[in-house]
C-alpha cells in the first residue's frame, strides 16, 4: 500500500482540508468508546478457541488414559472422570465467555445510538405507522399457491 493509500493520510488530509481538524478528534473518540468492547469480545473469542485446543488435547489423550486401566472399573472410573472433567471444563468457559461478553454488551455503542436517533427502530414492528402497508408473512421454504391452472388441471 502506498503512503498516499494509506487510511492515516487520507483522514489527515481530510482533517486538514473540509473538515477541519474536529474530524480526526471525533473518529478518535469513536475509536476510543469501542475500545472496551472490541476488547471484551476479543479475550471472549480467545477464550473460546483455548477451550476447543484444551478439548481436541483431552480428546487425543483419552485412549492413552483408557490404556492404563487394568479392570472394566478403572475404565469406568477414567471415562467418568474424563467427562467430569469436560462439563467443568465446559461450565467454566461458558461463565467467562457470558461474562466477557456481558462486559462488552454494557459499552455505550455509539452506532446503536446513532441509529436510534436517526429514527430507526431495532425491532420492525416498532416503527410501523397506521398507513404503512404489512408485509405479508411467509415460510421461508414454502411457496404462495398460484391462481388459476394447477398440475391436477394439465
């Protein structure tokens, strides 16, 4: 990429130029209240990846713990602890991922609010006026019937 290409410069230039140097300070801003929840949603997305290697790692091993057992009862034993070990393994992530992206959920969005005072409703039922015509509800894979010759009438 070029220098001239390059995102930094061609905000400076805009900066320096139409908008005035208030153009960098507010995508600056922006940047800065994202901060927070690109982060959260980034150590919860590690976090998930971790637990899917520690899950492959204790899946690879699993025949060379079974292969220690000498009796039916020592299998027994190993795989229940092996799937004690899973649902902990499980119960914990699942806890740190909700709260990561609980964290990340409770920054102020300022896309979410410039949506929202742009007029724009989050649900489409909300912004629907009296006037407004409703669109029709469908199945996604079934087809409205056609009027008039059908198959039977070929």
């Amino acid at each position: 990429m070029r220098v001239n290409q390059r995102p930094e410069s061609i905000l400076a230039g805009l900066a320096g130029r139409a908008y005035g140097p208030s153009a960098l300070s507010a995508l600056d801003t922006s940047a800065k209240s994202m901060e927070p929840s690109v982060k959260s949603v980034t150590r919860a997305n590690l976090e998930l990846t971790q637990f899917w290697a520690r899950r492959a790692r204790a899946t690879l091993e699993t025949p060379h713990r079974l292969s220690r057992c000498r009796t039916p009862q020592q299998c027994m034993h190993e795989a229940i602890r092996l799937a004690h070990e899973a649902a902990d393994d499980v119960r914990r992530t699942g806890e740190t991922v909700l709260r990561l992206w609980t964290m990340a959920l409770q920054q102020p969005s300022p896309l979410l609010y410039a949506w929202m005072a742009a007029g724009q409703s989050l649900t489409p039922q909300a912004g629907r006026t009296a006037e407004a015509p409703r669109a029709v509800q469908r199945d996604v894979i079934t087809f409205p019937e056609r009027s008039g010759r059908t198959l039977k009438d070929r």
